[in-house]
C-alpha cells in the first residue's frame, strides 16, 4: 500500500493538529484528568488514522481487457438506468453510477483504453451524491474516451462532502485502462454512460472494486 500524492499536504496538517492537539490536552489534563487526556488521544489519533487511510492506493491485481470495460471506483452501484445523455452525446445510454464513502478508496483508474476527445469541468452543488440530481447539478468533471469499440463518457461527482475534484486527463491524450486519471476527495460518486448495446456485468448495491471488477463488456 502506498499514499497518494493529493495526501500529503492533508496529513501534513492533520499531522501537525494531532500533535499540537495532544500536546495541549496532557499539559493541562494529565495532572487532574488523566482518562479524559487518554480518551482524547485515543479518539484523535482514530481519526489522524482514518485520514491517512482515505488516500490509500492498495496493492492489487489489476484487470486488464481491450472488450471490457472496468470499474473506475471503488464504492457500491448505486444506479443502473437507461437516460438520455445530455451533455455530450444527446441520445440515450444506460447509466451506471458507483458510491463512494469516505471509507472507500478514492482514486479513479480509466475503465478503457483510448483517446480522450473530450474534457470539461462543471461547476455546480454539492447535494449529496446519491440524490438524483446530482449527476447533472453537482459539481463534476466529465471525461470521454475513445476506442475502436466505441465512446464512454464518465463523471466524477462532488458530494456533500467532496470539496475537490482531481483530474489529470486531457483531450488528444492516449490512456491505458486501469491507469489512475484522478482522485476525488472525501466521499463522492463516479457515472459512466454507456452505449445501449454493452452488456452490464455488475447488479445494484454490489460492491465493486475501481481497475478491478468488470463493469460492462461490448
């Protein structure tokens, strides 16, 4: 297991607080309260640990098929629906939208090889990112690729929680599948619009792994 690189100025600080924090708490409490002083440091460094485990990469095997298309993160599906795309391709695509909490590993990986021909940030809420609306109210960065299967365009979606969304694509880029392509922070949502004809390889609430578990095939 690694940290990623949008980690290291949090935990810098988080790191900073903790001990600053903690310093204060048994100067003026170990004397008269000692369990209050333990309790305290208890509870902080769960949630300094917690901190660091939000910009985990793990280390796993990586799923690898030029006719697949591949999670693009870790969470649960939360919705798998027919809609009509109306940002890029204007017609209809079947919609299949992953959750991801704040436990979950945040890091986006690309579900297919190819060119990306189109990239485009939005501004917009911060409802939370299993309503709805979110997919085309919320702030979001939307990403489409290219192959000689077809285009899939996927969306990285704030939540009420995500304040920053990292994304490292642009378009006339050639990308790998499973490669990284960005990282959302604190809990968030990932769409991916596909043409009617793939096949869906994932139900609703299944909990999927990102550059794992298979999410469609053409």
């Amino acid at each position: 297991m690694t940290i990623h690189r949008e980690g290291y100025k949090t935990i810098a600080i988080t790191a900073l607080l903790f001990g600053l924090f903690n310093v204060v708490s048994f100067a003026f409490l170990s004397a008269s309260l000692p369990w209050l002083a333990m309790a305290l440091f208890v509870i902080t460094l769960g949630l300094f640990l917690f901190i660091i485990s939000f910009f985990r990469i793990p280390n796993r095997q990586l799923t690898i098929n030029d006719n697949q298309i591949i999670c693009p993160a870790d969470g649960k599906v939360v919705v798998i629906e027919e809609v009509t795309e109306v940002e890029y391709f204007k017609d209809k695509r079947i919609q299949v939208s992953i959750f991801m909490s704040p436990a979950n590993v945040h890091v986006n990986r690309n579900p297919m090889s190819g060119e990306v021909v189109y990239n485009q940030y939005h501004k917009g809420k911060y409802l939370v990112a299993w309503h709805p609306k979110s997919s085309t109210e919320n702030e979001r960065w939307s990403v489409v690729t290219r192959n000689a299967h077809g285009e899939i365009l996927y969306k990285q979606i704030a939540g009420a929680l995500a304040k920053r969304i990292c994304n490292y694509t642009k378009v006339g880029e050639q990308v790998n599948q499973c490669d990284e392509y960005g990282f959302i922070k604190f809990g968030s949502r990932v769409d991916v619009l596909l043409p009617l004809h793939a096949k869906i390889n994932v139900n609703l609430n299944q909990v999927v792994k990102g550059g794992v578990t298979v999410l469609a095939s053409w």
